[in-house]
C-alpha cells in the first residue's frame, strides 16, 4: 500500500443537501460532480461550487477526466438566468465559471461565456468573477470575447509537462494552451491563472520547465495537485507525492516568480479560489 495515497471522507449528504438542492433547482452542473472532486463536501458545505456552463458533454476524450464525452446539445440560452439566480442564492462573494471543450460551435462557446458574465453581473453586480475556460483552439475571435468580459480572473489549465501532452490530451496542445494564457495576459488586466497535475509520469525538472513556461506566457497565479484516477479506464496514477513535495514545489515556483500559488495533494484548479 502506498503511504503517500491521499485519503479523504466521501461526501456527506447533510454537509452538501443546501448546494447542491440550490443547483439542481435551477437546473445547472458543477464540474465538482462531473470530474468527480475530492473536494466536493468542503466545498459544497461553505456553498462554494465551480459552476460547468454549455452542457456536461465534452468534444473532448482526454485520459484525466471524468467529465462525458460525446456531441453536445446545443447552448441553452436560459442558462445564463439561472446561473445568475444561482449565485444570487447561494450568496457568492466570488464565482467560479467553467465549461466542457465545444469544438463543435462555431466560436467554441466563447459568446455563452459572455452572455453568462453580463447575467451575473446583472443580477449580482459586487460578484467577482473567474472565468476558466477551454483553449478555444487558440481562435483569436473567440479569445477576443473572452477578454472583453473584463472579468476579475482568466484561467486555463496547463495540466501537464509537454513530453506527456498528447498521451494525457490528444486533442488539445501543449503549445496551444500557452497560447491561450499569453493571449489572456497580453490582451487584458485580469489576474492570469493555471493548474497542474502531477502523478501522470513527468519528472520534477519536467515540472519546473513547465512552470517556467508559464510564468513566461504571463501567467501569475498557479495551481498545483495529485492527479487521482476517476476509474480503471483512465491514465493510471504513475506516481503519489507525499506533503512536503508540494510545500517544496510552491516554494520553487514562488521563488520564480509566481505571485500566487495553491500546492498540495488534494489542491484543484479552483480549489479555495477566493482565498488564491
């Protein structure tokens, strides 16, 4: 048995029943059930939640991820209302907003992300709001509405080291999601922000050039995690890291130049987003 293996308690129902009535009431999905997050009774249970807008149909297969894959239905127009009313009854100071890859819309879903935000801000005008979104294959159109949202932070998520891009996200790029985050950090004020995994097979030098390469697309803000592998048919974990690899690997990318770092073993892309 691995000593390092992370242990923690399934979700219990009384902790996440408010969030998760809140929710299903207006008819919305979390990427903290679709990617099946360890984190889901903390964050449920502080009415904390990662909002998946644009369906919980990926275009996308990669080997980490829990999230369906297949064609999507088409954008429902009335979420952006409910997603809104959401947030308004939760009582959300800062809300997280993500989505699965729609390669198959013209603009890869780029205009509901808008419309979502001018909702929010609608209906919640002190509500900050993160938005973290798919590569949109680098289309500089579909960056463009992006930024144009203003909103407080801009996140895309790098997940891992080039050598194991294409086994862990054959459809998505290395190079691609650099490209994205410098777009970000280029084109706009708001914070830029990425995420990690480790466990997959890199090595710590693998890491840190990662980072590296972060770092010089603009990126300020970083993630860090253990991979965990949601079922048998994913990409088998090839490595658990104890603690202290995580305390020692913000401390590497703070000496960087991170201005903001969130690393440990359960620590996910929007784990605690308020606080980073």
């Amino acid at each position: 048995m691995n000593p390092h293996k992370p242990k923690f308690k399934a979700p219990y129902p009384h902790l996440v029943e408010e969030t998760t009535t809140i929710l299903r009431s207006h008819g919305l999905n979390t990427v903290c059930e679709a990617a099946a997050c360890p984190n889901r009774a903390e964050c449920y249970s502080k009415k904390m939640a990662t909002f998946m807008i644009l369906g919980d149909v990926c275009t996308r297969a990669c080997a980490f991820c829990n999230v369906k894959t297949g064609k999507g239905a088409a954008p429902d127009g009335d979420e952006p209302r409910r997603l809104a009313g959401a947030i308004a009854a939760l009582g959300l100071e800062y809300a997280v907003i993500t989505s699965v890859d729609r390669d198959d819309l013209n603009d890869y879903g780029a205009g509901h992300f808008v419309a979502c935000v001018e909702a929010v801000r609608k209906t919640c005008p002190g509500v900050k709001i993160e938005l973290l979104t798919p590569d949109f294959r680098a289309d500089e159109g579909a960056l463009e509405k992006i930024v144009h949202t203003s909103v407080e932070k801009l996140a895309h998520n790098q997940e891992t080291v080039r050598r194991l891009c294409a086994r862990v996200r054959p459809q998505s790029s290395y190079e691609r999601s650099l490209k994205t985050l410098e777009y970000y950090a280029t084109k706009c004020t708001s914070i830029v922000k990425s995420s990690l995994m480790v466990g997959l097979g890199e090595n710590e030098e693998e890491l840190l050039e990662t980072m590296r390469d972060l770092l010089d697309a603009g990126v300020s803000e970083l993630t860090i995690g253990q991979y965990l592998q949601p079922t048998s048919a994913h990409h088998p974990v090839n490595k658990y890291y104890p603690a202290d690899f995580f305390e020692q690997l913000r401390a590497e990318a703070l000496s960087m130049g991170f201005s903001a770092v969130a690393s440990g073993i359960l620590v996910r892309s929007s784990y605690h987003a308020k606080e980073l």
